[in-house]
C-alpha cells in the first residue's frame, strides 16, 4: 500500500467516518476491484468525489484504515486475554488457540463485524495486500502462537510457515462462511450457534497444526 495520507481536519472526522463505512458495505457487495474511490464518495454522501483522496491518499490507504481500526481493538483483546491467563498460570494450547479466534467470532455479534470478517477473507488471498494483514494482526497472534509450541514443534521446519498460513486461511474463510450464513436471507444451512461454532473452529486449528 501507499505510505501515510497526510492527516485530515479533526473537523472532518465524521465524513472520514461515512466514508469507512460505506467502502466496507461495497466492498462486501462488490468486492474489492469492483469499487472505485468515486463510488464510495458517492455512497458515503461526499459531494467532492475526491474525498478518499483527502481523507486517506488513495483507496489503498483507505483499505488499510478499513483493516486497522479492526485489527488494533482485536489485537489489544488477545493481549488483555493473555495478560490474564499467563497471571493465572501455563497457557494450554487450547487457551491459546481461544485467545486467537475469540475476538475475531465476536465480530460475528453485528452486520458492520460481519462485514469486516468477510473483507479479511477476501484481503487473505489478494497478491498485494495480504501481507498487510498478517502485519496489522502479527502482536498479540505472536504472542499467543508461542504457547502453542507443543503443536507447532513437532512440524519440520520447512513445513511450519506453511502450515501456519493454511490455517490463517481457514480461520478466516470459516469466519467469512459463517458471516455469510448470519446474513443470508434463506441459508443453505443454518449457521451453528456461537459456542459450538467456536468449538468447531478451535478443534479444526488443533487438527491443522498436528503432524
């Protein structure tokens, strides 16, 4: 993505406001090269169609805002978890993997989540932005990883950072999946409650990281 926009009026922090949402909503719709910079400022209710511009340089920086108001709620949560269970004692490795998913399945709780979850879906696989990702999410998904060595050790070397993109890669399809199935007017199955989705989801990471 493009370096840093320069920084906004604090005046204008609503229409920059109107604008991330708008931009989530469509590219949810759309996808994310079926959007232009023109059509979310048309959306979000900006009569200067080069509001984008202003508010975050160019739509890439507009993506990356998108991802990082999310990311920094869900990385100070996993940090907050795991101040709490290290005080407590050794972190399990189910613990850890709970640590990981919980704050992401919350999203689940509200359209605007759910939106989120499926954009996160769908920048996992993009050439160009799917390392920002991992970067956006990287504190508190490390910490957390490294009391999952029992897992992990047992994969050869050469191995792990692929297994470990794969799951990053399922976590957030099955998010987007069950997203889809919350908002879909007539599911072809019914999304599983919460707590046995997350059960589902944790036990399918355990599968993954096991030799």
């Amino acid at each position: 993505m493009t370096s840093e926009p320069p920084p906004a009026d604090p005046r204008s922090a609503p229409g920059r406001r109107r604008l991330l949402d708008a931009a989530r909503r469509l590219f949810d719709e759309h996808g994310l090269h079926g959007v232009s910079a023109r059509a979310i400022a048309q959306a979000a209710g900006h009569r200067n169609v080069a509001a984008v511009n202003y508010h975050f340089g160019d739509l890439d920086g507009l993506l990356l805002a998108l991802v990082t108001e999310h990311a920094d709620a869900i990385d100070a949560a996993r940090h907050r978890r795991l101040d709490e269970l290290e005080a407590a004692g050794p972190v399990t490795t189910r613990q850890a993997v709970e640590v990981i998913v919980g704050p992401l399945v919350d999203l689940l709780g509200d359209a605007q989540g759910r939106q989120y979850l499926r954009l996160l879906n769908q920048l996992a696989s993009h050439p160009v932005h799917a390392d920002e990702v991992n970067v956006a999410f990287a504190g508190g998904l490390v910490r957390a990883a490294a009391h999952m060595t029992p897992l992990t050790a047992q994969l050869p070397d050469d191995v792990r950072p692929h297994r470990v993109q794969d799951l990053i890669g399922l976590v957030l399809f099955s998010l987007a999946r069950q997203a889809r199935l919350i908002d879909h007017e007539a599911p072809p199955v019914p999304p599983l409650p919460t707590a046995a989705y997350t059960a589902e989801l944790i036990r399918a990471v355990e599968t993954q990281l096991r030799p």
